[in-house]
C-alpha cells in the first residue's frame, strides 16, 4: 500500500483510502464477469440471458462448480444427490421448532444456516472434491430451511417434498403443500439463475474472507446470509413491492418519483454500484414476468413495474444528470416473486437460495488461495495519549489530537445513501 507523498502520517505519508473498497481488485475469478459499462454478465463464459429458460437452476449450479454444464447423467446425479441432501439434521429442525416463532425472516435464516454443520462429522475438510459435494448439500438443504421455518411460524407441519422434485418445484411444494403450476416453477427457477452469481458483491466477499482463514464452508455461508441481510446488498425486494402498490396506477408514478427525490428518499429498485446501463438480470426477469402476466391475463402488476421503470429513468436523467441510474435486479424480482406466489417476506430468503450456488462456488475456488485474506486501515485517531498519574482519567499531549481525515472519508460522511449492490 502506498502513501502519498507530503501528507503527514506513520512513514512519513497518508495512504489512499479505497472507500468500499471500490475499484480494489481482490481477487482474480474464472467464475463470472460482470461489466457494468455493457451491461452484461457472464457466468464461466455463458451470457446469462443465453442461459435463462433454457436450462434449469441445478445446472447452473454444476456449472458455477465445475466449470461446464452438465451431460444428461451428470445432471441426473446431481438431481438425486441433492434430492437426497434435502432433510435437515434432526437437531437443526428441533431447535428450528423453537425459534420459528422467536424471531424474524433473515435472523432466523442465519440461524438456521449455521446449524447446518450439525451431523457433518468431515465439516473441516476442505479439500475440493468435497467442498463441491458440501455445496450441492447445501443447496438442496436451504430451501427447505426457508420453507420449514416459514410453515412452522404460521402454525403448520412441514411438508416433505417428493423425491422427483427439482429445486424450484420442491421448494414451492414446501412452502405450500401443493403442487404447483409448472409456470410458477418455470418463474422461480429464472428468477433463481438470474441471481445465482454476481461477482465479487458484498456477500460472497464475506463468504471468500471467512473461507480464506480456512474456515468451514457453512460459517461461509452464514457469514453471506449475514452480509445479504442489510438492505443496501439483498433486503430490497420487499420495499419494491411496498412502493409499487403505494403508487397504485402509472398516472401516480411521476409525482410519486419527484416527491421522494425532493423529500432526499431513495427510489427503490434503482441504481447500481457497477451496471451504468439497464441490469442485465433485471432484463430477464422482466421477460419471465412478462410471459407470466400474458400466461395468467393478469397484466396490471407488470403494466405499472415497465410504467414505474420509464418514468424513474426519465426523471432521474432529469434531477441527478450523469449519474447513470437504472433499474437493477431487485425492480423485476419483487415482480416475479409477487407473480410465483413467494410472500413478500421471504423475498431475500429466496435471493439467498439462489445465491448459494455462487456462494459456494467461490468459497471451492477461494480454496485454491494459500493467501488469507487481510487488508490494511490508517490510523485517524489520536496520538500521545497518556493516562493521568491516579489512572483515573486519560489525557493527550498538547497538539496531539486527530489528524484531519483524508478527503475519501469527509465524502463518506457526506454520503446520505449508497448504490445497491447485489
């Protein structure tokens, strides 16, 4: 880390302050490239748009995990392990029995997610083979977290899903205790490939440092589920659907939009801290909605997202030139989970089913790094303090307050919101 030259501090200068670390390269991924300027993202390779309703979500997950998609009998294999990887431990579903009506939506999924390691005697093994293995476990076991926890909360037994179920069905047959249309299935599994991976985000960083200290794969991931819980990375879904039906008609949409912008309130479903064009995700997902709105003739939910979607881009192009603000994935997700039939509340659960895939994905491959992953701060704070000669209190050395901040962190706390970043 270089100082830079003239500026007072330890070494004789002050370091750069990457704010959020952004434009830091932390690490290099053979697992997805997202760019931003295009608009586009890759998943080893494949355009994601090439991907959406054309294969399932487990075969997303086989490729993020090993690197092609899946011939038909390794699909087939992976379909009946994770079938059979589906019931959680015993003492997981015990304790989630209690919490269940104790605590809410992401605090009990973190909850849930770190007893996963309960009857895993290898959990600390950590050689790739086995961590893929451990991955497709995983997968299969978090929609049946969310599911059992959401059932148990409302009073009901859990519903054990049917062996030939695949990942989307089976996770809305748990939810419901029906089987349910195959459109809604085909909706969900878009909705879960066009968030399994995202680069370098907030979560799957968290997930790469907590694994790089070699760590086990399911702290990882409760590390991710805790960084996905903050509404500025994953908790934005249910707030779209709140603003959608507070603006009610496409007429409202305009006035509804300048009022929140002059009142310094954030548009939800807008912005993002890489894409400067239209989310690619948000894309797809538009389309699945779409074809289910036509599929149902249920068309007022979508007519108002697309009339919301022009109106804000239109208006903040006006109030906030040159800022670059579109829609992201979470403006077309609240829609398409809306349209499935996923409660608003398990909105970020369910980013989090899908985000797993990539999650784990990057955990296998963070393995291939001996580094640990420890970057350095600047001290700011004061110097040559000393303690009073009674103890009782503590004194500085004339002169020897705070050093001014550098200017990266006056514009921190300038800052009145941050770009979503999923």
């Amino acid at each position: 880390m270089k100082a830079d030259p003239g500026e007072a501090g330890v070494g004789g200068g002050m370091p750069h302050v990457a704010r959020g670390l952004e434009g830091v390269v932390a690490a290099a991924t053979n697992i997805a490239e997202v760019d931003g300027e295009r608009g586009r993202l890759t998943l080893k390779g494949y355009d994601v748009s090439e991907l959406s309703g054309r294969v399932t979500f487990e075969e997303v997950c086989y490729l993020l995990w090993y690197g092609k998609l899946p011939s038909r009998a390794e699909y087939d294999d992976l379909r009946a392990e994770m079938s059979r990887a589906r019931e959680l431990p015993a003492p997981a579903l015990a304790a989630l029995r209690e919490l269940a009506t104790q605590a809410q939506g992401m605090h009990i999924l973190r909850m849930g997610a770190s007893m996963l390691s309960v009857g895993d005697d290898d959990v600390d093994n950590l050689n790739p083979d086995v961590s893929r293995r451990r991955a497709a476990r995983l997968q299969a076991q978090m929609p049946a977290l969310v599911a059992h926890t959401y059932r148990l909360k409302a009073g009901k037994d859990i519903v054990t899903p049917k062996p030939e179920h695949g990942l989307a069905q089976g996770f809305l047959y748990m939810l419901e205790g029906e089987e349910p249309d195959p459109a809604r299935v085909a909706g969900l599994d878009a909705y879960l490939v066009a968030v399994s991976e995202h680069g370098l985000n907030a979560s799957t960083f968290t997930g790469r440092v907590v694994i790089s200290t070699s760590s086990d794969m399911v702290s990882a991931l409760t590390a991710a589920i805790c960084s996905l819980k903050g509404p500025r990375h994953g908790g934005v879904p249910g707030p779209v659907l709140k603003m959608l039906n507070e603006i009610g008609t496409p007429q409202n949409a305009e006035t509804y939009i300048r009022r929140e912008l002059t009142e310094g309130r954030r548009i939800m479903g807008f912005g993002h801290r890489i894409y400067k064009v239209r989310d690619p995700r948000g894309a797809l997902l538009s389309g699945a909605a779409g074809k289910m709105a036509a599929r149902t003739g249920d068309t007022q939910l979508w007519d108002l997202t697309k009339s919301v979607e022009e109106t804000t881009v239109r208006v903040l192009a006006e109030v906030k030139p040159g800022r670059d603000l579109h829609a992201n994935v979470e403006l077309f997700a609240a829609l398409i989970l809306h349209a499935v039939g996923v409660p608003s509340d398990l909105f970020t659960p369910c980013f989090a089913i899908g985000r797993t895939a990539g999650w784990t994905a990057h955990m296998v491959e963070q393995l291939e790094e001996t580094k640990i992953i420890r970057p350095e701060s600047i001290y700011v704070g004061p110097r040559g303090s000393e303690m009073a000669a009674d103890g009782a209190a503590v004194k500085a050395k004339p002169g020897a307050g705070p050093k001014a901040l550098p200017p990266v962190f006056m514009l921190q706390r300038q800052l009145v919101a941050t770009p979503f970043s999923a």
